[in-house]
C-alpha cells in the first residue's frame, strides 16, 4: 500500500465494481513510473470520509486527485468542494444506470466556482485521467515532460505503422 504522504496522484472510485475500468487509469500512471494511491470511496455511501480525503489530500502530499464514478456520479464534485487541488473526473458506465449519461452530466455540469476536468466515459477516459494528470505533474517536472514527449512519439509510430501495413 502506497502511502499518501509519497504519492502525487489519487485515484478514488466509488465502488470495487468501478475497478475493472480504473485498471487502465492505474496502469497508465504506472507506465510514467508514478504509483497512485488508490481508494474506494463513496460521495453517498462514506460521505464524511469523502469530505475528510479531500481535506487532507493537499497537506498529504497528493497533487492532482482522479474521480471516477457511474450513476448518479458526485463524488468528483463532492471532493472537489473540499480542496483546491485539480480534481479530474471520470464518469463510468454502471450496469444500473442508463448507459452514463447519468454519470457524464452528473460529473461534467458543475456549477461555476467548482471546476472538475471531466473525461470521456470508461476506458478511454480512465486512461486519459491518467495522462492528464502526467501533463499537470509535468509542469513542473522535466523528467516527466519527457516521457510524455516520447509517449506522444511511440502512440504517432505506432498509428503510422497501422496505417503502413494496409499499403
Ligand atoms: C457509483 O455507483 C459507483 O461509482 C458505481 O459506479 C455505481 C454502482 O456501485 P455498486 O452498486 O456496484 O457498488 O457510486
């Protein structure tokens, strides 16, 4: 278990059942060499320790907090309330709800004052958490600036060569 004393990113879901869908997210971080702190927590289900996470995240080390969650998805918002970190969301498709457009409008239409940098839905927004949360680290962080430029690089080679092989 990684501390979140050390750890610059967050990774909070609301559910174990959100998981499958944020292994992407956590391998993405993992593939810039940066180890999340992971949770399971609840906007509705632990909404104290929701407010209390989010409180303590900056003095805890944590730079940038990905939330990701379906159906009626608050908890970005919810977390986002409580600190001044950049909070990025991840709206999930859940097998109840209604194909995520309950959790895409639930986490993107925040009111003005409370920002969250919502994502696409699911897996490519599970990863694109990831990367943007890299690009935000990276402002200040040359190491990392670098591996994005070689990312960039590696994912143009690789579509080129899709492309090449159909000639
Ligand atoms: C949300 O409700 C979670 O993020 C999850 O996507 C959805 C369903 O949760 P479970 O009933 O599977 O725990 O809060």
């Amino acid at each position: 278990m990684v501390s979140e004393k050390t750890a610059p990113v967050a990774v909070v879901m609301g559910s174990d059942s959100d998981m499958d869908v944020m292994q992407g997210c956590i391998e993405q971080l993992g593939s810039f060499g940066i180890t999340p702190v992971v949770r399971i927590i609840s906007a509705h289900r632990t909404p104290r320790i929701a407010a209390e996470f989010a409180e303590n995240a900056a003095q805890n080390g944590i730079r940038v907090i990905i939330a990701a969650a379906g159906m009626a998805a608050h908890l970005a918002g919810a977390l986002a309330a409580k600190t001044t970190l950049p909070i990025i969301g991840v709206p999930l498709v859940s097998s109840s709800g209604v194909g995520g457009i309950d959790a895409l409008l639930s986490t993107v239409q925040m009111p003005p004052g409370v920002p969250v940098a919502t994502m696409a839905l699911g897996k490519a927004g599970a990863k694109n958490a990831a990367i943007l949360a890299v690009q935000i680290l990276a402002l200040s962080d040359e190491e990392l600036r670098r591996k994005l430029t070689e990312f960039k690089a590696a994912q143009e080679k690789s579509v080129i060569e899709k492309d090449s092989a159909l000639r």
